[in-house]
C-alpha cells in the first residue's frame, strides 16, 4: 500500500475507519491484531475497560508497531476464528477497538456487535 493511502484512511474519522475496517475485513476474511513476543494480544483502555485493537489490513497494524507496542508482532486471524473468538469474548466484558489509528482512536465495540456487523457485510458478497 503506498504511503499517501496509508496516511488517508488513518486520518478518516473513527467511524468511516470503522466502516472501511467491516468492507475489508468481509471482503478478505481476515483480520489483523497485534501481538506480545509471549502471543498475548495487546489490549488498551482502563482496568473497567479491556479494548482488543484490531485493523483490515498489514499495513495499518505494522505502523503501530513502528511506536505503540515497538517489541511486538503483527497476527493476521481468519474471520471465521474471529467470529468464533468474539463468542468467547462477549461474556468476558472484553471491547474490539476497531480500527485504531495512530493515537489509538477508534469506534469502540462489543464482540457481538462487530461479530454481527461481519457477518451482515459478508452476506452482502454473497
């Protein structure tokens, strides 16, 4: 992805970031997180508020590894996994950050929203 691009869609408002997050993500089934050298995904927000960041595509996750979480690694997820892991998360009071960009703004979102938000943009495709 060119630079200029790159640079565009981070300065989206969180919103259309978040949209453009549920077009990409059904369209490639795939979702990318970033990860702790131990595999542990990284989380923000508060001890009342544990947000799971994640992002449509390479490029976006990798620039946030150049400052915010330097000594980790970026996890691409199948969506199916995905769908099947925001099951799992719901009852855990977890959040998705969707789509955070380089200040770590984003829509933020439970498991079972962004799951159906997913799955009704995929059955668009279909």
């Amino acid at each position: 992805m060119h630079i200029k691009q790159l640079e565009s869609v981070f300065k989206l408002e969180s919103k259309e970031r978040y949209g453009y997050l549920i077009r990409k993500v059904a369209d490639f089934e795939q979702i990318f997180l970033i990860a702790d050298k131990k595999g542990n995904y990284v989380t923000c927000g508060t001890d009342d508020e544990i947000i799971i960041p994640i992002w449509p595509e390479l490029e976006f996750a990798q620039e946030l590894i150049k400052t915010e979480w330097k000594n980790c690694v970026v996890k691409i997820v199948e969506l199916k996994e995905f769908l099947k892991w925001m099951d799992k998360l719901e009852p855990e009071n977890y959040l998705v950050g969707g789509f955070p960009n380089q200040k770590l703004n984003s829509i933020v979102v439970k498991p079972i929203e962004i799951k159906n938000h997913l799955i009704f943009e995929c059955q668009q495709y279909e």
